[in-house]
C-alpha cells in the first residue's frame, strides 16, 4: 500500500487530531480499513505521541485512551465503553 491508498495521509490531518468525537470516530473507522494499523499503533506507542488517533485507537500522554463522552466500566473481566447517563 503506497502513501496515496493510506487515508491519514491524503486527508485532512486535522481529523486525526480533533476533539470533536464524531470525528474522531470517523478518523478510527478509516485507520480500521488500513492495512497498516497495527504498524502505525505500535509506533505511536514506542514514541508516546502526545495526542491523537493512531492505528485507531485514541491516544493521549503517549497511552491509549477513551473518546471524548466516554467512560469505561469493567465487566467480567472485560473493558467495555459506555456512553455517559444523561441527567434526567
């Protein structure tokens, strides 16, 4: 796959680097699709970027976290993500 067929470079960059979560999660859904995802995680781990979506998944202070909106609840031994209660 040549740098033309990978999205993150023939898009707008700041789609990967956003703060708005359905952008976010459209930048993920692109990574998922590439064939060089786990190679682009990995490396955005061993360098600790500082922010944004690599690999697709979120990556804050050099570690992998939530989507903005999201919390994290452990079940049975798994990490699953919710969307945040609404206040009634």
């Amino acid at each position: 796959m040549d740098s033309a067929e990978v999205q993150c470079r023939s898009s707008d960059p700041d789609l990967w680097f956003s703060s708005v979560r359905s952008e976010l999660l459209t930048a993920i859904a692109w990574c998922r699709k590439c064939s060089r995802f786990h190679q682009c995680l990995t490396g955005a781990l061993d360098r600790q970027e500082v922010a944004g979506i690599w690999g697709g998944r979120h990556i804050v202070g050099g570690r992998i976290a939530t989507l903005p909106g999201t919390t994290r609840r452990y079940s049975a031994g798994r990490l699953r993500f919710h969307a945040p209660s609404k206040a009634p």
